[in-house]
C-alpha cells in the first residue's frame, strides 16, 4: 500500500509525452468557446412543416370561388355576434388595454434587504 505522498511522487515520476502545441485552445474552441446554434433540428422541421401547412391553406383560400368574399362576409358576421361592432364593448376594450399597458409599464420600489450593519 502506497501513502498519499508516495502516490503523487509515483504519478510524478511517469515519463510523459508532451501535450500537442494548442491542445487547450483546441479543446476549449469545440466545447466551451463552440458556437451555440439559433434552431434545433426539431425545431427547423416543426418551422418547416407549418410553414408548408400555411402555404397549403394559402393555396386552398386563393383557390377557392369567390374566396375574398366569404371570408369578408366570415368575419362581419363573426365581429356582429360577438359583440364587438357596439360602441361600448369597443371603449370598455381600449380602457382595459390601456390600463393593462398602463400597469405594465408602472414601476414599483423593491424592497431591499436589511443591511449589515443594521443588525
């Protein structure tokens, strides 16, 4: 059985090749300093497919007779139904954006911790 010091001077004693020139910069560019990529790849092919499947639903509207038309006549009878063409929903929803934007733009003091000396 070896000691601890006995241990490191056996260590020590090895003969040893000498790292190659740059290795730590080398190690060091591919992994800590290697730069980060924007997107995964799931990430490109989940971009890719919507953006085929909103081309497709593009294609599928502008094809269509009289497309323009229904999807005007689509959405006035969506804005009558739900309320949105009377006045007062209207001002109730800009008050409400507008105090939502209001308070987020509000700034409160935090409140600091007790200081050292304090104590």
């Amino acid at each position: 059985m070896m000691d601890d010091d006995a241990l490191d001077r056996a260590l020590a004693a090895l003969p040893l090749d000498e790292p190659p020139a740059g290795l730590h910069q080398r190690i060091m560019a591919r992994t800590v300093y290697a730069p980060r990529t924007v997107f995964r790849t799931w990430e490109i092919w989940a971009i890719a497919l919507l953006a085929g499947l909103a081309s497709w639903l593009c294609w599928l509207v502008a094809s269509a007779p009289h497309a323009a038309d229904r999807i005007a006549s689509a959405s006035t009878h969506l804005i009558a139904n739900s309320g949105l063409s009377s006045m007062n929903t209207l001002l109730w929803l800009a008050a409400g954006v507008s105090a939502a934007w209001w308070l987020v733009q509000l700034t409160l003091p935090t409140r600091r911790p007790p200081s050292i000396e304090a104590q």
